[in-house]
C-alpha cells in the first residue's frame, strides 16, 4: 500500500524564497505532496496555494497576549489535523524547531543542515536524549553533519546524507556579467538575532566588509547583502565606520535569486563556524549551478567541494586570508 506523504514546516511559503523553502517547493512539486507551514499571510487566518496551506503566524510572538495564544491554538489544531492525514511527514528545520514537540515523531523524518558542535549545547543534549529516539529518520545535509550525529550515538541506520537540492531549470549556467566592476554577492544572513549570541560575527560580515575594503581600495567591485532584517542597526554602523556606504548595496527583501546570481560574479561565504549556519549553504549550491564561483572559508565542508572541483577559493577565517582569496578569485576568474 502506498504511503501518504506530507511535509510541515515553519516558512516554507514558495514566494519566501529561504534554502528549507526551496528546497520543499521542489520536494513538494516533485512528489506531489501537500504543504503544511506558516508565515505572516496578513488578517486573514490562513491561505491556500496550490499543494500548500499556509496558516497566518502573525500574531504567534506578537505583543498581544490573547491573540498570539489564540494564533498558537489554531496552528496546533492544524497541524494535528494535517498530521492524521499522513504516513510520513518530512519536517525540515534544526534540531529545535518546536513542531518537534507536538508531532507523532515515529511518522517524522527530520531534515537537517547544521547542528552545534559543543556537546555542553543544552538544545544537543534535549535532541539526543528527547527526540532523537522516537524519529523515523533523519536526513543530514552534509558529511559533517551525519558524521557529528553517529558522534552522538544516534542510530545509523536512521540517519541518511542527501545534499542540499536546487531546481536546476531555475538555477541554470549563465554567461557572467560584462563589465570590469567585479560584482560579489553575499546571501547567507542571520535568520534571528539572540543576544546572548554573536550570530553577526560568526556569520563572517565584519569580516567580509573588512576584507571587501581593501579588495575594493585597488579593484573596482560592488558588494550586494541579501539580508533577512536582523542586526539592521550593526550592520549599517559597520558600513558607515568602513566608509563603504558607495559600494555596499543592502537588499532588505525576498530577491529573485536567479536575477541576483546573473548580476554577479562572484558568492561569499565568509563563515567564522558553524553555529547558526549548514555546513553547505544552498546559496553556494544555486551559484555553483548558476556557474559562479564561491570564495569560502574553510570551516564548511562547502570548502572540500570547492577545492576538490575547483569552482572557486577557499580561505582562513581570517581577513587576510579572505582578501587573498578574493583576489586569487579575480586573477583566474576564467579558471574558476
């Protein structure tokens, strides 16, 4: 007997265009299965698209105490409902992601790019001890990462490597632009600001922006932040103190990544660790299949694919090493 499947997800709204929701919009296409996720879809209580019912999270952690309770009932209730439907449920997101609590885990298979690598983490230790067990299986998103799961002493045989996937009739190899301005391109932003956590730094801006002054100070070149609205205040400082306001351009919206991709020359991926990042971010992925080279540092595995097929430059997490890097990129950008 076939078995019905489901996926349920917080963001997965096809026109958000986020990794976990490209990803889905193609998984969901491709087995045409339906979608349970939810994003701020205005007044209304929720909206159906297609294969997709998007439940209004407006309210969820909004200041209203009544209404983000009365939001926080409504999803529950849909998504209990949703869950009776299906055999199997794909639930992409990290190892906290709150559905995680509330879902029949011997139906849910987890999907998973990152995951801290300090065993004190207190999210490690209730995801090994509390839900790990009970999961039907676990998709890694890297070596690393399915590697660091055995670590853990969860089963192998619940843990399968399937790397993050692109539509590759969206993102296609393009001619790069023509022009002597060399245009980078910068689409890995925090998805939530803590504060007891540097996610800023550790997502390597400062050291971008740093290494990006000196690239531009002998090289005419432009750099474009897609950024998701999180550390606006820092980030602008930052820009101002590096006298960099003429050439960083700062996207604070959903971008047509395709366009972006062709616009450009060149993807970044200056991450200090793992934390708050996959191991292989799909950004890297789109432009690689775009036919863009990736300058990266070498804490990713993304590093050990871009070394191995020679599809751009890898770098110390350091500035130094950055900037070499981006100028190793544009000596033998034809190469790359």
């Amino acid at each position: 007997m076939d078995q019905k499947i489901g996926i349920i997800g917080v963001a997965l709204a096809p026109q958000f265009n986020e990794a976990y929701a490209n990803e889905m919009f193609l998984l969901s296409k491709e087995l045409r299965i339906p979608v349970l996720t939810c994003n701020d879809v205005g007044l209304v209580p929720f909206k159906k698209v297609e294969q997709y019912l998007i439940v209004n999270m407006k309210f969820l952690s909004g200041k209203n105490p009544i209404l983000s309770l009365l939001n926080g009932v409504f999803l529950y209730l849909c998504v209990k409902l949703f869950e009776r439907k299906f055999d199997i449920i794909f639930l992409p997101g990290g190892i906290n992601i709150r559905f995680l609590n509330y879902l029949n885990l011997k139906k849910c298979i987890l999907i998973i790019n990152t995951i801290p690598f300090n065993n004190e983490d207190k999210e490690v230790g209730i995801f090994i001890e509390k839900f790990a067990p009970k999961l039907r299986g676990i998709i890694a998103q890297s070596k690393r990462l399915r590697d660091r799961l055995i670590e853990l002493e969860i089963d192998p045989q619940k843990i399968h490597l399937i790397y993050p996937w692109v539509d590759l009739n969206k993102f296609s190899n393009t001619k790069p632009p023509d022009s002597e301005e060399i245009r980078i391109l910068f689409a890995s932003a925090p998805l939530t600001e803590r504060p007891d956590e540097n996610i800023f730094e550790w997502k390597g801006i400062s050291l971008l922006l740093e290494a990006f002054k000196e690239f531009a100070e002998y090289t005419k070149a432009t750099l474009c932040l897609l950024w998701r609205g999180y550390y606006n205040d820092i980030l602008e400082r930052k820009i101002r103190e590096l006298d960099l306001e003429s050439r960083v351009s700062v996207i604070n919206e959903v971008g047509d990544m395709p366009g972006l991709y062709a616009q450009s020359h060149i993807t970044v991926i200056p991450f200090l660790n793992t934390r708050w990042s996959p191991e292989i971010p799909l950004s890297a992925v789109e432009s690689l299949a775009c036919g863009r080279p990736v300058v990266t540092t070498d804490v990713v595995e993304l590093s050990k694919i871009i070394q191995t097929y020679k599809c751009g430059c890898i770098a110390k997490p350091t500035k130094e090493d950055f900037l070499l890097a981006l100028k190793n990129c544009k000596e033998n950008y034809a190469e790359y």
